[in-house]
C-alpha cells in the first residue's frame, strides 16, 4: 500500500529476477533520455554498455532508497544526493578515460635516460 512496502515486496527472492528485468530496462531509458552527448559525460564510450546500465541502475537504486528517508522540502535532500553521486559518476568516467588512455611504455620511455 506504500512504497517502502513495494520496494520491500520487488526485493523478494521470488520477485528478484522481475526486479533485475526491470532495472535492465529503466537503465536503458535512461540512457537513452539522457541523449549521446549526455551519456559521454557520464558514461564514456570506453565503458562496455553494461558497465554503463549497472552504474545508472545503482544510481537509480541508491536515490530511490535516499528519497524513502528524505523529509526536506521538495524532496531538496534527495535533489543534492543525486547531484552529488552523478558528479561522482562523471569524475569516475573522466578518471577510466584518463587511465584508458594512458601507456607505460611512453612513460618510460620518456623517463629513460638518453644516448
């Protein structure tokens, strides 16, 4: 009859593979609201696509759970949680990028003293 009592029933054993389908599918909507300019910032294209809909769906999932608890105005508590965890996802995206890009073997090279 309430949501925390729905959230409580979609975590049964016996509703877990329901849940996970649809937690698949919101997270494809979601990336495909968010647009391929979005989706880049968040979720770079090195990232195989399901790295990308587990990250979105945990994301979904934690503010999902932040919301039950939040009684500011507005729901602002939760508004700030969710800015906070997306910035997050940026800043670990940009840092998987950065690492994707990098070479040992360049480094070294560089640091190797010369002839």
């Amino acid at each position: 009859e309430t949501w925390p009592q729905a959230l409580a029933l979609r975590a049964l054993p016996a509703n877990l593979r329901e849940s996970a389908a649809d937690a698949h599918e919101l997270s494809n909507l979601l990336l495909l609201a968010c647009g391929s300019e979005a989706e880049a910032r968040v979720a770079p294209t090195l990232l195989d696509p399901h790295v990308k809909r587990a990250a979105l769906a945990a994301l979904y999932g934690a503010a999902e759970l932040y919301l039950l608890t939040d009684r500011s105005p507005g729901f602002s508590d939760t508004s700030c949680f969710l800015e906070r965890e997306v910035s997050a996802l940026q800043h670990a995206a940009s840092a998987t990028a950065a690492l994707h890009a990098f070479n040992p073997a360049a480094l070294l090279s560089m640091l190797a003293p010369r002839k």
